[in-house]
C-alpha cells in the first residue's frame, strides 16, 4: 500500500500522540490536512498564520505537549513572529511548512523561499525533508529534539512535491526506532560532587530565596518547588514574563523576581546570602547576573537541565546541570532535617513585606484617584479579577496593560484570589498574543471560563484572531484597556523628547466593542469606572464572545518609570 507523503507525515506525528493541528489552508498543504482529518486529529483553521503559531504555542505552553502550526511557503513568513514568541519560551511547538519542490530547488520555484535557513536561528531544529520515505525519521528527530534538555520549536519543511507523492505506508517500519510513541525526554542527574557543595551552601545559609524559570514549568516540576519552599521556608519568586509557576495564593510564593514590579524583591535580593535559580537564564531580565541586582556578598547558584542554558549562566558562582526535579528532591532531602530559626523569621518576614506591599499599593491607587478621572488600569485588572474564580483562566496581552495586571495579579493573589491558570507574553513580550492564547485556553478548557485583558495596541496587532473564537464557537470575554495608544512607547517618549511630544504612538477612537456586534458577539463600551463591573457581568453571562471597551487613562507603570529618565535613556534597556 502507498499514500500520499502528506498523509504518512500526518500518521506519524498522530504516532507521537499529537491531537492539535493550527493552520490557515493552502494548497501545499492539502494532502497533511487530508492526513491530519483522517488521524482524527483536531485541525482549526485560523485567519492568519501568525495567529496559528500564537494558538499552538498557546495550546503547547497549556498542555505541555507539542501540538503543530502548518502554513504554506508564504504562510511561513507570517508565522515567524510566533516562531520567535515561543523561542523565547521555550515552548516546544512544531512548525511544519509545505514548501517549494524539491526537484526544482534553487531555480525559482513556485513561492520559493529558503524557510530552513529563516528559521534555524528560532529554533532547535530546522531541516527539509529530502526522501519522502525519510518522513517518519524527520518526525522522529523534529519531536524529540523539541522535548529533550531544554525543550523548544522545531521546523520541518516538507517541500511540495514530497508532499503529493506517494510512498511505503511502512516506510522506515524495517529500522530503529521500531517503537515509535511518545517517550519521556531523558533527563540530566546531578553530578555528586557539585550537589553536594551546593547542599553545603543552604546548610550555611540564612537568608536562602529560590527564584524559578519556565524550566521549572516544563520539567513538571512546580508543585516540589512549592513543597521545598513550604517545607524548608525558602522564599520562591518567578522570573518575569514566564509562566506561572505557583500559584500566586501559595503559602511560598511571594512574587516577581522584578525590583520594579514588585518592590519586596529588591529587599530580598539585596539581603539575601544565597540566590538558587531553577530553570531560568541569566539574560537581560536578571541583570546577567551582576550587581547591583545580585549583590557581591550574596552567593548566586544557576541549576539548569540543558547544557545549552547553562551556557547563559556562565556568570553565576556556582552551576549545576540537572533536572529540575532530581535538584528540589535532593534539596528536600538534605534539608527537611536541618531547621533554622534564621531561615524561618526570613521566610515570615517576606510574607509581612508582601503584605505591606499590597496594603501601600491600594492606598496608592486610592489617591490617584479622583473622580473626574477615567479608570486606572491598575483599577481595572483588579476589578477583572474580582469576578473570576478558581475555574477561570486570565490572559493578560500588552504594553503597560501587562504592567499593570502583573502588578495587580500579585496584589489579589496576596488577598486570596485564585485562578485556574494565567497565560501572557513570554521573553519578547510580542504584543498581540492575548486573544489567541485565550482560545487555546478555551479550547482546552472548554468548561472554564476565559478573560483576556488585552491593551488597545496589542488587540490591533492580533485581535482578528477573534473570527476563530466565532468559528469554533468557543466564547471569550475580551477586555480592551482602551487608552488611545502605545502607552509604554509614548511614555518613554515624553521622558526622552525635549518638548514631551508623541510620535508614532497615538490612535483614534476605535469602537472595538461594536467590531463583537458585528460578527454576532456581545459588546459594551465603558465609559464610567463604576459602570466597569456591571458590565463585566453581562459580558460574562452572555453566552457569547463578549469585548467590553473600557476607556481608560495613561498611567506610567512602575517598570516604565524606574527605567527611563527624560533626555537620558532612549529604551527600557
């Protein structure tokens, strides 16, 4: 028996367990799409490329299994944007393009473009299919090098007439790996000797802080990062604009590893005399590991499961290749025996500070205030928040709106408010996420509840993807923090140019709610802070895809203001 190379593509992906197929159809790939169908794998189609990279890193960063964007020669260039988001993130997405002919290559074939070399330096692995008989060993290698050491998106590119040939049903059935499911990744055990230096070290500590990274994420590895913090009074923070780890109702979590975003962290790191970063890098987010956010007298430890991210640490004092897991056990192990009185008035004190934090931070937003003002997007994520509940997932998309909503997801935290889950930009923070990272979480959610809170800028640059939610009827309630422009950008404006003008930065009204109506949803305008929550209401019973438009005003977050300095600094760099 032979099928077409896009139906043994599909078969083999479907071997590995894959379920999720996100596209926008074209011609190059109709015999995968055909495949995929036949596999009873799920294949939506989405209204842009881009889009359908943002809904299967979504679904990816979600599940924490790879799910695949297919697009076609010209589709690929719109889907690098989403390419690059889940680099940052490391979210092992599997990018497929159909692409020119291979019997043509390199003489101008029809949408001819070198999609291999495009995405190599966004991926792990990018390679062309050369043999379409080779298929199931390109699968093979694309899905295991997406999940081992550090997980990341791969690329194949299946060139046109691979595609719509035909091929052995049980090509490569003859050679290893005869077994060909999903297997778990293999994973890196501590080397003894560094182990035990580094358990030397806690043991010395106290005033110890963990502060943990997507890897934590994808080693399946919070709930013991949660149980070492509870158990030994360790502090556990969370890397900037990664995925949430704990929850932020957690007894351990006290919040962003950010100075600006959240203060407490700055007096944590200043006092502490041993730092444990889990599964993260030492990038620009963390100072590269320099003072003055690492102080010198603190002792700074990098643990990491990939020789590659340990690379990214070089500057830490000491480093130790391991799986997240394998670490928290070992760290648990050693010290549930060795109690401090120390660690354990540490530890209490970085829950009154957050405490503290909290209170100043309402009694803040209380004066700023008055009346005659528009709402405060601070105000309006938490006022977001205060009807959701534990079944509800909030996606948070934007410029100063992610700022803010940051801010205010630690604040309701502290006070008690859980959610299901939280999804927003990773590393980049590409704007425009937000809408299709709330359809995979309705998608694979599809008994909760989901709210994105998405600045007006980061709407306009991915908010079509909002045809898809009607398409597949999966309702999502969309709250615009309508401000009439790049806030974040005309801020840093205003600081830098000497007469305070914008550039580039401002909108006209937009009337996004009616753009709901139009398609068959459910939209409101929000003029009146103290209409916000009766609305929010409506929006959520609905039924439907609801936006609610709420004009807000300009409020420089904290990030902006503590890092830029008017005439002195052009960027948040």
């Amino acid at each position: 028996m032979k099928i077409r190379g896009g139906a043994l593509l599909a078969r083999a992906f479907a071997e590995k367990g894959i379920t999720h197929v996100f596209t926008l159809s074209g011609g190059f790939c109709n015999p995968a799409l055909e495949g995929f169908a036949d596999c009873g794998m799920t294949v939506i189609n989405a209204p842009h490329e881009q889009v359908a990279g943002h809904l299967a890193d979504g679904t990816t960063r979600i599940t924490r299994k790879p799910a695949i964007c297919l697009v076609g020669p010209e589709g690929f260039a719109n889907a690098v944007p989403a390419m690059m988001e889940a680099w940052g993130e490391r979210s092992p997405v599997i990018f497929v393009t159909g692409s020119s002919t291979l019997k043509r290559q390199g003489s101008g074939g029809f949408k001819e473009i070198d999609d291999v070399s495009i995405a190599a330096p966004l991926t792990k692995y990018s390679a062309s299919v050369t043999d379409g008989s080779r298929i199931p060993e390109f699968v093979d290698r694309a899905y295991k090098i997406a999940l081992s050491g550090y997980p990341g998106p791969v690329h194949l590119s299946v060139p046109v007439d691979i595609m719509f040939s035909s091929f052995e049903e049980d090509s490569q059935r003859d050679e290893r790996p005869f077994v060909r499911k999903a297997e778990s990744p293999p994973k890196a055990w501590p080397e003894p000797q560094r182990l035990q230096s580094i358990l030397g070290e806690f043991e010395k500590s106290k005033k110890p802080m963990l502060i943990g990274g997507h890897g934590v994420w994808w080693g399946n590895a919070e709930k013991k990062l949660e149980e070492v913090g509870k158990t030994l009074k360790i502090p556990v923070y969370n890397i900037p604009y990664h995925q949430k780890l704990l929850p932020e109702t957690s007894d351990a979590y006290m919040g962003l590893a950010d100075i600006h975003q959240y203060p407490p962290s700055a007096k944590a790191l200043e006092e502490s005399d041993l730092v444990m970063m889990l599964g993260g890098r030492l990038d620009n987010q963390m100072n590269f590991g320099n003072p003055p956010l690492f102080p010198k007298n603190s002792r700074l430890i990098c643990i990491n499961g990939s020789p590659e991210e340990l690379e990214q640490n070089r500057s830490a004092d000491q480093i130790l290749l391991s799986d997240p897991s394998a670490f928290l056990e070992a760290l648990m192990d050693f010290g549930k025996s060795r109690t401090s009185k120390e660690r354990d008035e540490w530890y209490s004190l970085q829950k009154i500070l957050r405490q503290e934090w909290v209170e100043s931070s309402l009694s803040d937003l209380e004066q700023e205030e008055p009346d005659d003002l528009m709402m405060h997007p601070l105000r309006l994520a938490l006022e977001v928040q205060s009807l959701m509940n534990q079944n509800d997932w909030l996606v948070i998309d934007g410029g100063n709106t992610h700022f803010w909503s940051e801010i205010a997801v630690n604040m309701a935290g502290a006070q008690g408010k859980e959610l299901a889950g939280i999804l927003h930009p990773g590393s980049f923070s590409m704007l425009g996420v937000g809408v299709s990272f709330g359809l995979a979480a309705k998608l694979n959610h599809p008994k909760d509840r989901v709210v994105v809170i998405s600045g007006d800028g980061a709407f306009l640059s991915g908010g079509l993807s909002i045809e898809a939610a009607f398409q597949e009827n999966v309702p999502i309630t969309v709250v615009i923090d309508n401000n009439g422009g790049l806030t974040t950008i005309s801020q840093q404006q205003e600081r830098l140019f000497a007469d305070e003008r914008h550039v580039a930065t401002d909108f006209r009204d937009i009337p996004f709610h009616t753009m709901f109506e139009g398609m068959g949803g459910h939209g409101e305008l929000v003029e009146k802070p103290e209409d916000l929550k009766a609305a929010l209401e409506r929006a959520l019973s609905s039924g439907k895809t609801a936006c609610v438009n709420v004009r807000t005003r300009s409020a420089i977050s904290p990030i902006v203001l503590a890092t830029t300095s008017k005439r002195d600094k052009a960027s948040i760099e």
